[in-house]
C-alpha cells in the first residue's frame, strides 16, 4: 500500500510539472511527435519549391515567394515574430547580424527579399534547388570572381525592384556580439542608389544560434523539438552610401547601428 502511494504522489502535480518541463526542453513523446511534423513540413516545403523553381519569377517575384514560403514554414515550427521599427522600402539592401538558419526566414517573412549566401549550400540536395527557387544568390568566399557574379546578381535584383538580405558578418556567431561587416554590398549600394536598412535579429532561446561548427542535420533535429519559439527583429533608420563614401567606413558604421539595436533589446 505504501508502495501504491508513493506512486500515486509521483503522479502527481509534481509530476505533470515535470513532464511539462521536459516538453519545453525538447523532451518527451510530445516533442518527438512536433520535430517529425516539422521535418515533414520542412522536406514537403523544399520538395515543392523544387518544382516552383521551374516557373520563371522576376526579382520582385522571388521575393515575394521567399516571404511565402518563410511565413508557411515559421508557422508550422511555431516561431512567432515580433518586430519594431519601420519596414524596409523597396528596393534596399537589409544588413543585419547573423545567429541562425532562422534569420533569413525571420526577416523574409516580415519583408520580402532577396538574400545572399555561402556557395556550399547551393550543392546541398533538395535544399539547394529550393533556395534557388527563392532567388538566392550564391557566393564562394574568398574567390573574387564569384564576389563579382553575386553583385551584379543581386544589382540586377535592386534593379528589378526587390530588396536585398546580407549578413556582412560572413558567418554566425553565439549572438552576444557583432562581428565586422564585410564591405561588398555597402558599395553596391553606392552603385545602385539604394538605401541600406541595418536590422538586429535575436531569439529568446540561446540554443537556436547555430555556429562553432555545429553540423546542420542535429542541431535541427533539437531544434524543431522546442516548442515557442519567439524571434525579435528591430529595423534601424535607413542610411544613404554616396559613391564618395569609402565603403569600409560605411560598413563599420553600419556595423555600429546594429550594435546599437543590440544593446536597446538588452
């Protein structure tokens, strides 16, 4: 009887705490069942837009696909969004630090655009072909000649009326800091005559940063176990490069409006 007991205490109130715990931390058959409906929503969503990539969209196209798509597949892992700040006119160039695989879907959702990224990824299976139908730019880093592709790439996109997504930073980081932006697109502003919007992305949950060499596949897998999930994104006043401007100077200023939006979220 005692034995009985004791059972029934750990049943509990205590006990349905504890479950409930373990739902939030990723744990349990609940959250097992969540990561496999994202993952199936994640593989139907990419498979889909490996058939879209067939219908020939403009600039302004893609963007708008990109916001569809980012909206579709934050819904369905739970990540809500809050933003501040005015939204970015197109055209423009959005610069802001980078945390995770989430960023580009954060800030797409909200405004729809364009973005850049590593060259690897473009040979990734199946995700590489949907990020092509989202009009994904792709760069090698470090070779100059495709630095050169990718701007008159995403020069030709300003032009047809979409917004540009870049994270100067060049890789993601643990999200406490803000790296040194790259100059390349604050030129290319210059050049095209579009405003840069510096924006700041954070989440309220530290295990969404994805860097330090973590490999993709696992750390999804935790992730898409973890139930709300809120994103923060701030837009800053937009700037104006002139082709006079030195655009390294350009960038460390930007750099430093994000730092600042930064800190006002802290």
């Amino acid at each position: 009887m005692a034995e009985l007991h004791a059972g029934l205490q750990r049943s509990g109130p205590e006990s349905a705490l504890g479950g409930r715990r373990a739902e939030l931390d990723g744990e349990g058959f609940g959250a097992e069942l969540r990561s496999v409906r994202r993952t199936l929503s994640l593989l139907l969503t990419t498979a889909r837009l490996a058939v879209d990539a067939r219908v020939d969209l403009d600039a302004a196209g893609l963007a708008g696909r990109a916001q569809r798509t980012a909206r579709s597949l934050l819904s369905a892992h739970g990540v809500e969004i809050a933003r501040t700040g005015a939204l970015p006119r197109a055209p423009a160039i959005i610069v802001t630090n980078h945390v995770s695989y989430l960023d580009p879907l954060v800030i797409a959702a909200v405004a729809p655009c364009v973005a850049l990224a590593k060259g690897e990824i473009r040979g990734w299976p199946l995700f590489g072909a949907g990020l092509r139908a989202l009009g994904v730019v792709f760069v090698r880093r470090g070779d100059v000649y495709s630095s050169a592709v990718a701007l008159r790439r995403l020069w030709r996109a300003l032009d047809g009326g979409a917004t540009v997504l870049n994270f100067p930073e060049g890789t993601t980081s643990d999200g406490r800091a803000v790296g040194p932006f790259h100059r390349g697109v604050f030129r290319l502003a210059a050049l095209a005559g579009v405003q840069i919007v510096p924006g700041h992305v954070s989440y309220d949950d530290e295990r969404v940063a994805w860097f330090g060499g973590h490999t993709l596949a696992p750390h999804y897998r935790r992730l898409s176990r973890v139930s709300g999930l809120r994103a923060r994104i701030r837009f800053g006043q937009p700037m104006v490069v002139q082709l006079s401007d030195d655009p390294r100077e350009a960038a460390a200023h930007a750099r430093d409006v994000v730092v600042a939006l930064q800190s006002s979220q802290d």
